[in-house]
C-alpha cells in the first residue's frame, strides 16, 4: 500500500532493475546535500493554533502565471519512459487530472508532440541548451509548436557531477545494453515485461536525427555530451529575446544569481540544488530559500525543489517564500511503483498531507499561509 512517498520509494525500489532505482535515487559524492535537503526541514517547527473553524479549506493558490489548485507542480525528470512504460504520458496524465502541469524534461522518451497529442493540460518544457545551435534551435522551435506555455532553463549542470552509486553500477555514460545492465534489467521481470510492451525506447526529442544513434541510451550519450558547457547570463538574455513565453530559470541557489536573474528578465526561478545530484557540499534549498524570498521581496515568482516528500515540508517552503513547489523524485517513485495510479496516489496524499497539515495549524488557505509568513514557523532551538 501505497500511504506515503517512503512506501513508494520502497515499492520503486522492488519493481525497477537496481541500475536505474540507484540513479533516481543517488545524489552526488558523499551525497551530503542530498541528506541537507531532508533534514533542514527539522530546522523549523510549524506553529499550532486551535479553536480555528476550518471546516472550509482550500489549497488553490496562484503560481506561474495561473490559480492552480494546489501548490505543487512536477518537475523535470530524465527518462520517466525508463522507469515505466510510456512514464511521461502517465506523468503527464496523472499531473492534469489533478490540476497541476508537469515540466517535460530535454531527456525524455516521449516528445512534446507525443505528449501534446496524448495529453490534455498545459506544456511546460525543462531546456538544457546545446552546443550545436541547429539542434538547439530544434528544441526550442518544437516547445513553440507544441503550444509550450513555460520554458525551463536548467542553470546548474554546466558540468555533470559524479554520482558513485551510478559509478558501481557501471551506469555512467552507459550507451547500450552491457552484460552487466541487462542482468540488473532481468532480475525485474515485470519492468521488462512493461518495457517490451512500450517498445524500444528512444529519446523523444532528438530519435529523428541519426547522428545521435540509436536508442534511448546512445542518444541521451550523445544529448549530454553536447550540453553546452559555456552557457552563461549572455546566453539568458539570448534565449529571453527568442522566447516570448514564460521563462523560468531551474538551478538558482544564491541571493545574488537570483537577483541576476531578474535583470536578465526571467519571469521566475526555481530555487534548487538539483536535487542534491550536482554541487555537494551546497546548502539545502529550505536553508537558501528566506533570503531569496526577502532579496527578490515577491518581484519574481519563486518555485522551490529538492528533498520534499511530505506536506509539512511544503508547508514550510510557501511560509518562507515560496509560490508553489515542483516534485521531484516524489512523484517519480509512485510512477516506478504504480504507473499513472502510482503518481496519482502521491499527489493525493501530498495534497491531503498539506490540507491537514495546514487546518491543523489552524489555516484555511494557502493564501492564509502565504500571507502569515515565516510567522507560521517557530525556529527550532
Ligand atoms: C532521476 C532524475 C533525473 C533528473 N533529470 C533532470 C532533467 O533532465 N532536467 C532537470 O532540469 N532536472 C532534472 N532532475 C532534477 C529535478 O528536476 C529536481 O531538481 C530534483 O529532482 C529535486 O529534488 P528531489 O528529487 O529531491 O525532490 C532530475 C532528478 C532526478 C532524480
């Protein structure tokens, strides 16, 4: 039974050849900052009021340009066609039955032509900018056919850092199936079975140009190695004239990158550590999140990620600032786990963990919350 996203995790860690269980899960080196993102969390308390009537409630709450009806959305995720078959369309699907967007990521199995012509609700689209500018300019010319609304930037990954787990698993820049990673598949025969059905993945975005190979791996070998390692703020303010959507900048964890960000006109950022998959040793981004929020004093909309996996978590984020939250690996454990209903079941259970939460803190609203503040939490001594 699915009740939380640990039991996901659990169930993630059951169904999925342990090669790719150990890449969602990893983080980077001594995975310092992933293990940061969880328990900076305890560095507050929530304030408890009583005697509130809280027998109306609501979660809706405005982020991103619209009033969503609830304050989290789904991240960019690699791959979610690896962990389960067709994983961005049910992603996708689940994420619109509820309300909320998903940001398709530059690594996926399917394209945004599939996702646009197998789901309803509103594109979002995760860039990672390449160095071959026609391949580059594919992208974005295929965001803008697609009816993409908002376009993600991802700022923190000029390099790729090391993730050992993905080291011992002999996963890193793995281009086709070794003895060794179709053992780990065959051990987990209702994945393959799942796999074979959907067919032979291929990453979406680049399966039409033959210089990328052929197959999910080879290609996303070839996307990584072309990610464009000298992207700087010249390029933000190229991409800002090309774009006339949503902008958003993903991987913003300084008061002063966040503050450039609004010079260089992005329409929002996403404060985070990526997960703690990048920069070990770089502070959580509950820990970074009060003095963004207070440097850019609610000129931006600020989305924050990295460690949330339950509703209090979230609670916390929007009273120190935060518009909304993206999900991350949460929502990626309930669909290895459970496909569509797999991802569903997460975003029910957040939903209600923050409602409950929020009436128990003697709130109505998320906009109560927001308007409350860091005045809802009590630091903890
Ligand atoms: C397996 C995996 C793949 C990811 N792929 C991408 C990606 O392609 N693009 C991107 O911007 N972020 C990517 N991220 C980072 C997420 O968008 C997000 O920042 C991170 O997962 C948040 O941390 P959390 O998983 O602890 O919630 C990935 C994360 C994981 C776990």
């Amino acid at each position: 039974m699915l009740i939380n996203v640990e039991d996901a995790r659990r169930a993630a860690r059951r169904r999925l050849p342990k090669i790719f269980f150990d890449y969602i899960d990893g983080g980077a080196f001594a995975e310092e900052t992933l293990a940061a993102n969880r328990a900076d969390f305890g560095r507050w308390n929530l304030r408890q009021r009583v005697l509130v009537d809280t027998s109306r409630r609501t979660l809706a709450t405005r982020f991103l340009g619209a009033e969503r009806p609830l304050p989290f959305m789904l991240g960019p995720v690699g791959y979610l066609g690896l962990y389960a078959g067709h994983g961005e369309i049910l992603a996708a699907r689940a994420a619109a039955a509820a309300g909320i967007p998903l940001a398709l990521s530059t690594f996926s199995i399917a394209s945004l032509a599939t996702l646009r012509a197998r789901t309803a609700g509103e594109l979002h689209f995760q860039l990672y900018v390449l160095n071959d500018p026609a391949v580059r300019d594919e992208l974005i010319e295929a965001a803008l056919a697609a009816g993409v609304t908002t376009l993600f930037l991802t700022v923190d990954t000029a390099v790729t850092s090391v993730r050992e787990r993905d080291m011992r698993n002999g996963f890193r820049a793995v281009t086709h199936i070794t003895p060794r990673l179709g053992a780990s598949m065959l051990a987990r025969p209702f994945w393959c079975l799942d796999m074979l059905r959907a067919g032979m993945p291929q990453c979406g975005a680049v399966a039409h140009r033959p210089e990328f190979g052929h197959g999910a791996l080879e290609q996303a070998g070839h996307l990584a190695r072309r990610i464009d390692t000298r992207l700087n703020w010249a390029d933000v303010a190229w991409l800002r004239q090309r774009w006339p959507h949503r902008l958003v900048l993903k991987g913003i964890l300084s008061v002063e990158d966040a503050l450039a960000a609004r010079e260089a006109g992005a329409d929002a950022i996403v404060v985070s550590n990526h997960g703690g998959r990048q920069l070990d040793g770089a502070p959580s981004t509950i820990a970074m999140l009060p003095e963004i929020a207070e440097a850019l004093a609610g000129t931006l909309d600020i989305l924050v990620d990295s460690g949330f996996r339950r509703g209090a978590d979230i609670v916390k984020a929007l009273a120190l600032g935060a518009s909304g939250v993206m999900l991350g690996r949460a929502y990626v454990y309930g669909l290895a786990a459970a496909g569509e209903a797999g991802v569903a079941r997460i975003i029910a259970h957040l939903a209600e963990e923050v409602d409950l939460t929020l009436a128990l803190m003697g709130l109505t609203s998320v906009a109560e919350l927001k308007a409350l503040g860091p005045a809802a939490l009590r630091p903890r001594g």
